[in-house]
C-alpha cells in the first residue's frame, strides 16, 4: 500500500559523462526518456553569447532542459583561498559564468564551498567562512540579477576530515551567515555518505531542506566517491526517496553517475540507468 507522496521531480541526466558530445548527450536523453541535464563549462567550447544561446535552442528542439549547471571547481576556482589575489580571480571566472546562465535557461548553479581538502580542525572553519562570505558577498547579486540559483554543495571528508562543506555544521553556518534569497544548497548523496556514515544522506537532507534546489545522486561505499550508479552501493535509498517525496521537489534530479554497465556506454545502458532509478522509487514509495 502506498504511504507517501508521489514523485513529484523528474531526472536529470549528467551530461559531463559524455564530455562535449551533444548529440550523444541528446541521444542518451531519448533512450532513456529524460528530459533535462547537468552541464559543465568543459563541455562548452563556445564561450561567446550567441553560441550558447544556439546550443540551448538546440537542447529545447530535442525537448531537453539544461536544469543546472556545475561551475568550475578546480584548484584554481577556490571561493575560499586564503590568498587574495587567487580568491579574486576565482570570483572572476565564477562571475564570467554566472552571467552566461541565461543563454542557457539554467535554473541552478552549483558550487563547491572550497576547492581546499585541508582540515577545517588543523586550519579553522572560520578563515574558510570569512573568505567564502567575501566572494558570495560579490557573486550572490550577480546570481540573482541573471534569474539562477546558486547551491552550495556538501563535500566529502577530504585529507585528515573535517573538510570545509563536509559537515552538517557547516551549512548550518552558512545558512545562519549569508542570508540572501538566491543562496540555496545541493545535496550530493555520494559525499553525505562518506562524511556522515549510513546516516549522513538522511541527516544532510533534513538540514537542508528549505534550502535545497538541487541533487547529485550517487553511490559508493562510503570509503570513497566511487560514483556509484544509485542502488549498487550503501545508500539507503528507501529512505532517501521517502523524504524526496516529502519534499516535493519539482524540478531536476541529477544523477551524478555513468550507468551500471562496462564503457562505451551503449544507449540500453542509458535507458536501463533510469529503468533502475524508477524502480528505486517505487520500491522506497510503496512500501
């Protein structure tokens, strides 16, 4: 007997998978009868407006959506360095891609608080808040005056632990500090699991929830970020959904994983992967 909402968003295909290929990307999306994506800036050669704008109409004519997209988060796109001159720059390239997200009709732009595994226990958690409030002080208007989002991410537990973004902590700090109405948070299910054990999906979840506008659904063991596709892993998946259809969370859900299958990834695959996803689902809802 069914006990808990229905699914209320529907799936987002990670597109980064298959790197700047668009028609792959478009021909998985039809395989598996998905309708949106998670972009990266890699697997956008054209940087010039119009060339975006292009690209988003020829998404739209396959009836795909680019619901969000991950900003860069190399070394060198550090929200919170502690060296100015580094911060700065990495507001710059934030900003450069911020301001093409209308081009492309994203809802949401995902981040990392810090692209620093340090231990915020060796280096302190405030020096990390401190320089993350000077950029999204600058970054959070820009995100608003351009109609996106922009979601904090929670992150794995780095070198030693205690990550900057890795605790539950942490985005309490970040709620309680940057109080602005385009600041919202993802939930990545892969690094819940490693920083908070077979607890820690549920319990960044209820923390976040009126905040968050985005999911990167992956599995692992919990000793790594395997990338698992959902179900071969130790994610509590029942649990999960159950409290995804609480939510009722109305847009994309991306699943941050290739299909549970050996590379090149045949386009079965593809269809199989979300098969896979609504059987997890119905099994979490209808129990």
């Amino acid at each position: 007997m069914t006990s808990q909402q229905p699914r209320s968003w529907f799936w987002s295909l990670h597109a980064c998978v298959l790197e700047s290929d668009h028609e792959a990307v478009l021909s998985a999306c039809q395989a598996a009868g998905v309708h949106s994506v998670e972009m990266h800036p890699f697997q956008i050669t054209e940087k010039e407006v119009p060339d975006l704008e292009a690209l988003e109409q020829r998404y739209a004519e396959a009836c795909v959506r680019i619901d969000s997209f991950h900003l860069p988060f190399t070394a060198q796109d550090d929200l919170a360095c502690f060296y100015e001159t580094e911060r700065l720059r990495a507001v710059e390239r934030t900003r450069f891609w911020l301001e093409r997200m209308p081009a492309l009709k994203v809802r949401v732009a995902v981040q990392h608080p810090s692209t620093n595994r340090c231990s915020v226990d060796v280096e302190g958690f405030d020096p990390f808040l401190r320089q993350l409030g000077r950029s999204l002080k600058e970054l959070l208007p820009v995100a608003e005056s351009n109609g996106v989002l922009f979601a904090l991410e929670n992150m794995p537990p780095g070198l030693a632990g205690g990550r900057f973004g890795s605790r539950l902590r942490h985005f309490e700090r970040f709620a309680e500090e940057f109080d602005h109405p385009s600041l919202r948070f993802c939930l990545d299910t892969g690094h819940a699991q490693m920083a908070g054990g077979p607890e820690g999906v549920g319990s960044f979840f209820e923390m976040m929830a009126p905040r968050l506008v985005a999911f990167h659904l992956a599995d692992n063991a919990g000793d790594r970020d395997s990338h698992l596709a959902p179900g071969h892993g130790l994610v509590d998946w029942d649990a999960f959904f159950r409290q995804a259809a609480r939510l009722g969370h109305r847009h994309g859900m991306c699943v941050e994983a290739p299909p549970f299958a050996p590379a090149p990834y045949s386009l079965e695959a593809w269809k199989q992967q979300f098969v896979d996803m609504e059987e997890l689902v119905r099994r979490a809802l209808e129990t």
